[in-house]
C-alpha cells in the first residue's frame, strides 16, 4: 500500500520517524484490543519506539502516528477494525500528516479486505513484523504493509516498555502448532518458537528492578515451551531463582503439553502460584476431536486429577466454547455435566463463531444462534453459582494479597489478587499498590473476596525496591486464554 502521508503533510521538515520542527519528538497514540499476548506485545512496541526517540501519548488528538493493536479471536473483527478506524480518520483529516497503522492478528488474516475497504491506512503491521516499524513509520518502505509470519522471531532480544503496576507480562513462546479446526492463531501469528531461557531470565530481572513482585509467563501454548533441551517446568524454577521474583504465572497451557516436570515445579515451588488456566473447549470426545483439541474427555479428567492431587487448594480454570458445528444437545449436556463435577473457580465462556481460513469455516453450522445463546446463558448460569460456592468456601480463610491499586467500589478500598487468582477488595487505609497484604476473607460474591486487612506482609520498599507502582488499568485481566 503506497503511504500518502506525504502528500498530505503540510508541515515542512516533519517527515514521518524524524523530530517535528523545534526538536519536538514523535509522539504516538497505541490502542490495544485482545488477549494478555496483545498486551505484551504492544509494550514491545511501546519499548521499540521509544528508543527511535518515540514518544508515547494518551490521546490520539495529540499524536503523529495511531497505532491500533488488533484481535482476530473474537465476532466480526474486521468491522470492528474499519469501525474504529473510521473514527480514528478524523485525526487525519484534521492534521494531515498523522499515520494511521494497523498491528496485530486482524493485520494478517484481514489484509486484503482491509486494504480494499480502507486504503487511508498508511501501514499494516503483522505480530512478527514489529522490528520493522520504526523504519515503517519513517516511510522508508515502500508499500508499508510487513505480514510475513516468520518462523525465528521471538523479539528476545528487545526490552518491552512495562505497564504500570506489581505484575509483569513476559512473553516466552510465540505462535502455535496446535491447529485446532476453530482457531486463527496458528494462521495470524505463525509457528511455535520459545524465546532462550537466559534472555527469559533477563526480562525477569529487569521487571523485578522495575518493582514487578509477579511475573506472568505468557504464549498461546505456554508450556509447549522448549529450549535447548530446557523443557517449561526447568523454566519454572530457573524463573523462580532470579532474587526478588516472589509470584510466578503462567497462561495458557494447552493440556496436551502439560508433563510431570511442570507439575513437578507447580507442586515443588513455593512462588509458582496455585493457579492453572486449564482449557477444556467442550466435554464431549466427538466435538473434541471435530475441534482437534488432541485430547480425549478422560485424559483431560485424569491430568486434572493428577494436578489437584499433586497440588492441593489448586485453583482451575478453563475455557469452553459452545455450539460448535455438530454440537448436539447431549454433547452440551456432556459440557454441562463436566462443568458441575469439576467445579472449576472460574471459567471464559463462548460461543462458537467460525472464522474465515481455519479448518471450522468450512464446516457447515448445525447450532443456531439462538441455541447458542440459550445453550452459553446455561453455562454462565450454572459457572456463576459454582464460583459463588467456591468463593464462599474460603470466607474465614486467611490469604495473601498483592495489591493492584484502589478499587473502583467501595470508596477507599484497593483491590488486588489472592495466591490462586482471586480478586480480592479490602480497605485501603495505609496500603499501597505493590504491598503483599495479609487478609481475612470475610463475604463474597461469584467474582470477588471481600477481605479484612490482617496486617502488610511486605511492602515494596520493604524489599528494597523503590519503582512507583500506580493501578494498573485497561488490562483485560485474566483474559488470557489459548484460544
Ligand atoms: S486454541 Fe490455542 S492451542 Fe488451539 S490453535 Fe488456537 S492458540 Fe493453538
């Protein structure tokens, strides 16, 4: 796509990447859409282009270039897109010289229509072309479109720009082999590749000297981690050596990648926190196996047994899609049932919607989109007593708290996560953001622990760190599924 960023910049010596007159930098506006994985990657983005001399704004009233970091995953991304676009527009038509750029999965599954239906969007960026954008954004290629899926990219040697807040982030395995028939990944974001463990070990250190207390290992299939002979529950407990690590995440595992060594680390170290992100996508073999998932109903029961068994107090979670093409309604009651014996904490729940180029496209649909809807309104249904149950269960409990920041209700309350993922909201007098807090869990609802505070295990200063934390926001937390 020719850039017309050119031709329509009035202002002299303001060509795109370069500092405005003056000596002012480039500023840019990042919006992000998706999963923890886009997330990631636009702090990726973020620390790429602040070291071209970028500078990031909140407002895409005050930037030079708008980037827009997409999802493929859900309904209708690409009207999404174009629709968010179109409103972005203005800010071009206003101040000519901004460039508008697409990032992300929608940049490779949708480029085509894209280009057809927007040809004002001056660059299209795919997930493994990031190291390109610096050089994309001065315009200094010629179409400005980078989608190439490449099989060695692991971005490892470049530093993301770190959000705000106790929690980091750390990508350590891009793209997916797995090709299950509904999924895109496999087809926005390429193959497996696993970053080396020791440039893994290096983010850890720099988020722990930025005063991150918890880091989140993320890929699509975080576990199918390999490296060097180095299987993922090595990179659990070399993680869980680096000095001043005190939680460690992971999501999401795909169950087919789970091994006795990961389990090994889940039950043997201490800061691996008691939470595993467990995809199941439905409790019937024969969906499954339409699906591709690589699993069986009674593997699947029995790894889990196996892993609260090994760990006890684990907390689980899962993601289930309904209405899948051949989805009858005993197979959902098969789902239903599941749902009931495994009692999971918590759980993201879909309905079925086919994405053009994955194997499920061309399978004619056979659940209606109201049988959908009534067959997912079940589920939340019968998951929101059960994370009720569950969460009723621990009042009374004492708990650890690493605190995120104030909440948004009742005044004066900061909110934060228990060891095995719980959100948790308590009174905030004399407590700060990054502090591990000692609870006594005292009410409940489906989705919160309403907590007493016992006293401050540890602060961040208390351990010798000094980076300001502030509240983190916008994070679709939690929303970090395989999918
Ligand atoms: S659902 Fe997860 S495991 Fe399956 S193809 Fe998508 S990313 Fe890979």
């Amino acid at each position: 796509m020719t850039s017309r960023a050119d031709d329509l910049d009035g202002r002299p010596g303001s060509s795109p990447g370069e500092a405005l007159p003056g000596g002012a930098p480039r500023r840019v506006f990042l919006e992000t859409y998706g999963c923890q994985m886009n997330v990631a990657d636009s702090e990726l983005v973020r620390g790429l282009l602040a070291r071209d001399g970028w500078v990031v704004v909140p407002d895409p009233a005050e930037a030079d270039a708008i980037l827009v970091n997409t999802c493929a995953i859900r309904e209708n991304a690409e009207e999404r897109v174009l629709g968010r676009f179109t409103q972005l527009l203005q800010h071009k038509q206003t101040r000519p010289g901004v460039q508008l750029g697409l990032l992300g999965c929608v940049a490779t599954h949708q480029r085509e229509r894209l280009l057809d239906r927007a040809p004002w969007i001056d660059l299209i960026v795919g997930p493994d072309g990031y190291r390109d954008l610096p050089e994309l954004l001065r315009g200094g290629t010629d179409p400005r479109i980078e989608v190439r899926l490449d099989r060695d990219e692991t971005y490892a040697d470049l530093a993301p720009d770190l959000a705000p807040g106790p929690r980091a982030f750390l990508t350590v395995m891009r793209g997916c082999d797995k090709f299950c028939t509904f999924c895109v990944v496999p087809f926005t974001r390429g193959r497996e590749r696993s970053l080396p463990a020791e440039a893994v070990l290096e983010q850890v250190r720099s988020a722990v000297g930025e005063g991150k207390r918890e880091v989140v290992l993320l890929g699509q299939t975080v576990n199918a981690w390999r490296h060097d002979g180095l299987d993922f529950g090595d990179l659990l407990r070399r993680v869980a050596r680096v000095p001043g690590v005190e939680r460690i995440r992971f999501t999401s595992p795909h169950p087919s990648d789970v091994g006795e060594s990961m389990i090994d680390a889940m039950a043997g170290e201490e800061k691996v926190m008691p939470w595993l992100h467990l995809p199941l996508q439905s409790a019937s073999d024969p969906v499954l196996a339409a699906m591709q998932r690589g699993y069986g109903l009674d593997e699947y029961r029995r790894l889990l047994e196996r892993i609260r068994e090994r760990i006890p107090g684990i907390a689980v979670s899962t993601d289930v899609i309904v209405g899948f093409p051949g989805e009858t309604e005993a197979d959902f009651e098969a789902t239903e049932n599941f749902l009931r014996e495994t009692r999971y904490d918590f759980a993201y729940l879909f309905k079925y919607s086919a994405r053009e180029g994955t194997r499920a496209w061309k399978i004619e649909e056979t659940v209606d989109e109201a049988e959908k809807g009534r067959r997912l309104e079940r589920l939340i249904a019968l998951q929101e007593a059960i994370s009720l149950e569950r969460h009723r269960e621990q009042v009374g409990r004492e708990a650890e708290v690493l605190v995120e920041g104030p909440s948004k209700r009742p005044p004066g309350h900061v909110h934060g996560k228990t060891r095995d993922f719980k959100t948790a909201v308590l009174p905030g007098d004399g407590i700060e953001a990054g502090d591990l807090v000692r609870v006594r869990i005292e009410d409940a609802t489906a989705h919160t622990l309403l907590a007493r505070p016992l006293g401050i295990a540890s602060t961040l200063e208390g351990v010798g760190r000094s980076a300001s934390v502030t509240r983190e926001s916008g994070r679709p937390e939690g929303d970090v599924t395989s999918r």
